[in-house]
C-alpha cells in the first residue's frame, strides 16, 4: 500500500528528469558544437591546438563537422563560429546595431588606438567613418599613393638586385613589413622614413612600433594582461613604454606639422595627418581634437602597416608555390609592357605623359633613383594599367588574399538575443560571435570542391578579372557599413609591388623551410619570418 502511494512521486520525478534532459538536447540540438569538459568547457582541447600552432585548423576542422554554425564553451564564455555568409551579412548589415565591438576588444587596444575608428562603436564610429570615408574617396589622396607605391617599388627592386647579385636570401616577411611602414608613414605622415634603404636600417620607431603591435596581440591570449597592467610590471611594463615611445614621436610630429600650416597656410598638403588636422580642428569626434588627430592617424598607420605587409608575405608565398600562377604574372606583364612601349613608338608618349602628370607624381622622389630598365617600367604603370590591363595579375591579388585573409578571424558581442537567418540558429544577448574569413575560404559549400586550391582562374571569365561582389562571402575587406575604407589603396600597392618584383625577379622559397602562421591580430608569419632566394629575370621583353 505504502509502495502503491510513492509510486506517483516517482513518476514525477521521472517525469522532470525526462523533462530537463529533452530540454536541454532541444537547446544543444538547435545549435551543435564540440563535446567540453565539465567547468572548462572546450578550453583544454583550444589551447592545445594553439600551443600546437593550429588553433585555425582546429576550427576549420570543427566547421566541417557542425556546418554553417556552432557553438563552444570556455569556463562561463560562450562563443559562437559562423560561416554562412547569409549570417556574416546578418551581422554587418542586416542587424549591424545588434553586433558591437565590446570591451572585450576595445580595452585591449585603447592604450594604442584610443577612441579611432578600429576601436570605436556607434556614432562616433560612424563620424570617423564619415571623415575617413571622404578622404579616401578623393582623387588627391589616390595620385599620391600610387606615386608612392611606384617609389617604393623601386626600393625594392633594388634592394632584391643587390640580393641577386650577392646570392643571399631575402626574409620576405621583413622587407614586406618595411615596404608598407614605409609607405603607411609617407601616406600618414609625409615622411620618408629609410625604411627600404639598401643597407635595411633599424630605425626606434619602427623597433617601438612593431613591439607594440606584437604586446597588443600577446593581450589575447594573456589571461593576466590586465593584473600585469595594474601592477606594471612583465610584458605590461614593457608595452607602456613603447606605447610611450609611439605616442612622443607622434605628439612632436603633430606639433610641428600643425605649426608648419599655420605659418603656410596657402601650401596644402596630401598626408593624411595635414588633411586632418584642417578638417578636425573645425569639426572634431569629442571635445579633445588633437588626442582625436592623434587617434585618427595611429589607426590608419596600424591599418596600413600591419595586414598590408601580411597580405603582401602571403601573396609572394602563394605565388612561389605555384609555378603555373607565376609564368601568367610574368608573361601577362611582358604583354603589357610590349604593348604599352608599341604604344608609346606610335604617338601614345603625350598620352603617358599626360597620366603621369595626372598622377601628380612627386619629381623628388622618384626622380632619385638613377633612369634604366627598372625605372622604365614603372613608369608604364598608370593608374589605368594598374586597374584595367593586368586580369591575372589582379585574379591572383584576390586569390591569396581570399585563402590567407590578413585579419583571419572577426568577433562581435550580442546585445540583444538574436536568430540567425540561416538555419534559424539561435544566439543569446551577451555571447560572442565570431566568423573567419580563412575558415569561409575553405568551405566547399561556399567555394567548392576546390576551395583549399590557389587558383586565381576563379575570377577570370573570358580572360577578364571578374571581382566578387558578395563581400559576405569574400569577407576579406569586411563588408557592409564596415567594408575597409582602404581596399582599393592595398589592391593598388600589391598591384604595383608584385608587377615590379615579379616582371625583374623570380622568388623561391628556401629548401627544407616550412612556412606557418602564428596566432595574433593579423595572420601573421612568424618572427623568422619566410625566407627566398632572389633570380634575376631577362630583362627583355
């Protein structure tokens, strides 16, 4: 009797039990993901892969199993990996306002960039935006870097003929880094910094500039960063004095350029430091204008520097390990070159000369560098040529920028709960979304069957250079309200960079070396770096 009236309990209680257990396989069914530890979640078998150095494959790995999106747990953080470009859409257009920056990332980066338009959010992301957008969008701005990329690129000619001659190595890695500090600083700061000198000096600047690049990426995955901060000492010391070291540099530059227009006031100048002092003391983004120039300018610098040079290390590596990639390139620049100086013997040297002054080229400058083959031919680049009659050259820019995304992997904080278009996944107010174009690259349902190949056949139709216009889908540059306001600034220096390099030399790499990547805000080769050796082309047509 006693048994028959327990009996109920039990089945209440078992009926709670079933209750709980389906709802909790309905909430982990909606939204698959990798098995985790109890209290650690999936953390040990993270942090494993990126002690491993792998930490992006271990991702793409999961991606494959639990396709378009999924979910992990890290102690109480709950993270969620999308690829689907229905989502990525969702997040940077569709429902922007829901998805923002957080602390998570700001904090990290506000020591450097303060409140610039990498580390902002909401309305005054969208005045730095509206600035910066302006400026990028003028013809002024566009001559002077193509001027600049072709300097440049003649520094770099030289400095891999003297590498040929010598039959040594280069370290790509390092000369790419050096060619676009060196191009960010003329472009920010109007100054020719002897970065790509013969000799490849060292320079405080670049010494300070580069530790603290490397400090604010040890950041992430330092889970003491901030104790260290508080208390200065260790890795945190050592950043705030490089920080320090940045920020003096900068101050000095600023007063002296923002002296120099006030005593000349009818003299403008191109840099963007110049153009934003006379347009930020007029209209500022807070009640501080110089820390807002200030800001302003160490962002683009950072934005210029960092994965431009990794896109340019990732491309000269996809290029050497693809044969058949690089005789395209060079056969399509003889054609070019052929046809241009054809040209130039029919009458066309008025019209050359005519998009050389358009270009508003900097005499000074260029006009250093002793006149012969190296000179002729970049001069044949115009910013037509550049743009219209290099198809492959331009297929291939695209194609390893598409495989080996500078910024390989991007994260937002959910404001408010949310669901996805896509599968109708739902996420929760207070997770952190993230997507990786390196992982997108490599889906077969995105890209197909062929998608881990380097083929810039992909965007060539008929021999014609055909770009994506999904930015969702080819999220390097980012996309929507975000696209990258200096997309066509990095096509222009590649174009002029690898025409120059490729059309004089062939690199290879260097035997037995293993080239990887390193966790870190870019996707960033390693300290060592890649190193090739230098062969020196026929230099006729």
């Amino acid at each position: 009797m006693e048994t028959l009236q327990l009996l109920p309990w039990y089945y209440i209680a078992a009926s709670a039990a079933l209750y709980v257990c389906l709802h909790r396989w309905i909430l982990q069914a909606s939204l698959r993901g990798p098995k985790g530890w109890p209290i650690f979640g999936n953390f040990i078998e993270a942090f494993w892969n990126f002690r491993m150095g792998r930490i992006y494959d271990w991702a793409l790995e999961k991606m494959k199993l639990y396709y378009p999106t999924f979910r992990v747990k890290m102690f109480r953080n709950s993270f969620v990996l999308t690829v689907d470009p229905a989502n990525i859409e969702h997040i940077l257009k569709t429902n922007i306002s829901n998805y923002w920056k957080g602390e998570t990332e700001s904090t990290r980066f506000f020591d450097l960039l303060g409140y610039g338009i990498l580390n902002s959010d909401g309305e005054l992301w969208k005045r730095h935006r509206k600035v910066g957008s302006h400026e990028f969008a003028s013809k002024i701005l566009r001559n002077y870097s193509t001027q600049t990329n072709k300097t440049h690129a003649l520094s770099i000619i030289g400095i891999l003929d003297l590498a040929s001659r010598n039959e040594k190595p280069v370290n790509v890695a390092d000369l790419m880094i050096r060619l676009t500090f060196e191009a960010s600083c003329k472009l920010v700061f109007g100054l020719d910094m002897g970065f790509l000198d013969l000799s490849l000096p060292e320079a405080p600047f670049r010494k300070n500039f580069d530790a603290v690049s490397g400090g604010i990426g040890d950041r992430f995955i330092d889970p003491f960063w901030e104790l260290k901060r508080f208390l200065c000492i260790g890795s945190e010391r050592k950043l705030k004095e490089d920080i320090h070291s940045v920020n003096i540099y900068v101050d000095k530059l600023f007063q002296d350029r923002k002296a120099e227009i006030q005593s000349n006031k009818q003299q403008k100048k191109r840099d963007l430091l110049s153009r934003y002092i006379e347009s930020l003391e007029k209209e500022s983004f807070t009640n501080n204008p110089t820390k807002d120039i200030k800001d302003s300018v160490i962002n683009f610098l950072l934005a210029g520097r960092d994965s431009s040079s990794v896109g340019l290390s990732w491309l000269i590596y996809a290029i050497s390990s693809c044969p058949r990639a690089e005789e395209k390139i060079v056969e399509e620049l003889r054609r070019m070159e052929a046809e241009k100086r054809a040209m130039n013997l029919k009458g066309g040297a008025a019209e050359a000369a005519a998009a050389a002054a358009a270009e508003e080229l900097d005499r000074d400058a260029f006009d250093q560098f002793p006149e012969g083959e190296f000179k002729d031919f970049i001069r044949l680049l115009d910013y037509d040529t550049i743009c219209n009659k290099l198809p492959y050259l331009r297929a291939a820019i695209h194609e390893s920028l598409r495989l080996y995304p500078p910024v390989p992997v991007n994260y937002r904080e959910i404001i408010k709960d949310d669901v996805f278009p896509a599968c109708g996944t739902k996420v929760k107010a207070g997770e952190t979304i993230l997507w990786s174009p390196y992982i997108l690259a490599r889906m077969e349902q995105v890209w197909g069957e062929d998608c881990s190949e380097y083929k810039p056949e992909r965007w060539l139709k008929d021999g014609v250079f055909q770009p994506e216009t999904n930015f969702f889908k080819f999220n390097t540059f980012n996309g929507g309200a975000r696209l990258c306001l200096g997309k066509e600034s990095v096509l222009l220096q590649a174009t002029i960079t690898i025409a120059a390099i490729y059309r004089f030399f062939s690199l290879k790499q260097m035997p037995g070396e293993k080239v990887r990547y390193e966790f870190g805000v870019t996707f960033q080769m390693p300290v060592e770096g890649f190193h090739a050796t230098v062969h020196r082309r026929s230099l006729k047509c």
